[in-house]
C-alpha cells in the first residue's frame, strides 16, 4: 500500500465507496492498489478501530479498507468498537462489507491455510460487547435467520475457483463466535464440535449483526490457522501457531481480492447483488418503538444512519 495522501472527516470528499474490505488478524493493508485518502470520522458511536483507508483499483472505482483490530493489532476482540467501524463505512456509501478473518478449525478436513465462507453463526460471546444500534427508547429487531450474504458468498468462491485455483475453500459451514482473548479449553472445543461448529473466532459478532442493521450485506471469509485444541495429536493452538500460518493465508487473501474487488464493484454497479436491494430498507420496518415513545437523543444518532427515515 502506498503512503497516504491526506486524512479527513469529511465522508464527502469520498462518497460513494459501496465496497469494504474489513482485514483481520495478519491483513492490516491493501497491496497493489492507489490510495486516494483516509476516512477518520467521529461517529455518534465513537471512533473507527483506524483510519479508514480509501484505495483506487488500477482499472477505476474505489474500495474502501478498515484494520478491524487497528494497524499494528492493539485492540482486543472485545474492544474493537464495531458500531463506529460499521456506522463509518455506512456513511461512505458503503452497501458491501467481505470480512476476512483468522478462525481455528473444529474439523479435519479444514487444514491450517483452507479458507471458509461460514454460512451460519453460533454465538458465544458474553453480551459485554454493544451489539445494536437500537437501544435507550428506541427498539428494533432485524431479522437474522441467515447471518451472511449468499450472493457475496456465491460470488467470492465463483472468483477464488478460477483466480486461486490452488485455494481450499470450504462452504456452507458454521461458524462460532467466542468471546476471547483466551483460546478455548478442550472441553468447548469438543462441545462446539458436538453443535455442529465448523470454525471459530473472535470477531464476527456483533460485526454480522451491526451489518445488517446498517442495511450492509455483509459475508466473512475465514482463513484457517490451527486446529483449535480438540485434537490431542497435536499441539494445542497458541499465538505461535497462529503466526506461523498467517503470512500464507494473507498472501492467499491478497491473491483473491486482486481478483475479487473488480468483479464485485462491477457487480455492485450493475445492481446483480440481489441481497443489497433486498437490505436497503429493511430497518425501517423493524422498529417497534411507537413514535410518540422514541428518546429523541437515540433519534438523533440513528439519523447518522438513517438521515431519511425519521
């Protein structure tokens, strides 16, 4: 990634970005591309894990990148501010988020350096860290049967078959969300086994749930790096096995999205993401709250989201 022009608060001197790359443990940056500028804003929810970078593909249109745990990895998954970072990338004009992240593996066959698109979600993160926009006199309830994008998904393995021929990738699994930062014990590493869970990480709630309140579509990519710890054959997972898979998987990650990011802003232009047209909309008719009985406070944040809908 090259060095960075100039930062700012100001989302018009970039909008519209309608497509985001959240990076995850081992992808802090964009290679190859031209960097426009940062988005630095301050949300009603606080402020970004980062500067948000806005980046130029070699053949037009713009992406924009967000280090989920900030360049240079300082935030804890509990601490990564996940509404400011979805709140930002909404007011850039953002309808697409691809979401990389590093997972343990709960199943033989997804080896260390596979790639997973989750499909369903098991959370078991402790209710500590704000999962909703929606709160303090004004409700709502999304739905969230389906927590990831099948379209994005679709095509993300379309492009990984022909641009990363030698890729593993895994679909249709599920994914557990645990609360960390400690790795899980081998008894939560079998029970998670015995639900059902296919991968696990720490990361994507409430990133999934905050995307689709924010009318994002919203679909992980889970880059294998261990087999968490219900094996006995081997070493339990650590931060050194962790690091010793990390830098293939990003080169993987890198290779994918070089191909990826085309194909999905030409997608998103020709209005072929069936499920962001589906999404745009949708939270106005979830909230319960009677207009008489909404706090004007939560009003006025919501409208950072929502300017047309109050």
């Amino acid at each position: 990634m090259t060095t960075t022009i100039v930062a700012t608060a100001d989302p018009a001197a970039f909008f519209p970005v309608r497509l985001a790359v959240i990076g995850g443990s081992g992808l802090y940056s964009l290679e190859g591309l031209q960097v426009v500028g940062e988005y630095a804003p301050t949300t009603p929810w606080g402020t970004p894990s980062d500067a948000i970078v806005i980046c130029e593909l070699p053949g037009g249109g713009r992406v924009a990148f967000l280090a989920r745990h900030g360049r240079g990895h300082y935030l804890t998954p509990s601490e990564v501010p996940s509404r400011a970072n979805i709140a930002a990338l909404r007011s850039l004009g953002v309808r697409a988020i691809v979401a990389f992240s590093a997972v343990g593996s709960l199943r033989e066959e997804i080896a260390p350096s596979h790639f997973v698109l989750p499909s369903q979600l098991i959370d078991r993160t402790k209710g500590i860290r704000p999962s909703t926009f929606f709160e303090a006199g004004v409700v709502a309830h999304t739905m969230f049967a389906d927590p990831f994008d099948a379209p994005l998904a679709a095509s993300i393995s379309e492009v990984a078959a022909t641009a990363v021929p030698a890729l593993n990738l895994h679909k249709d699994k599920t994914l557990v969300c645990m609360e960390g930062p400690a790795f899980s014990t081998r008894a939560e590493s079998h029970t998670y086994r015995s639900w059902g869970g296919d991968v696990i990480n720490m990361s994507a709630v409430p990133e999934s749930k905050l995307a689709r309140e924010a009318e994002i579509a919203y679909q992980m990519v889970c880059m294998s790096t261990d087999y968490d710890c219900w094996r006995t054959d081997i070493e339990a997972v650590s931060v050194a096995t962790v690091m010793a898979t990390m830098e293939t998987n990003a080169k993987s990650a890198r290779a994918l999205l070089a191909a990826l990011l085309p194909r999905l802003l030409a997608d998103i232009g020709a209005g072929s993401l069936s499920s962001i047209a589906a999404l745009e909309g949708s939270m106005r008719h979830a909230i319960m709250t009677a207009p008489a009985k909404r706090n004007p406070k939560t009003i006025e944040k919501l409208k950072y989201l929502f300017p047309d809908y109050f």
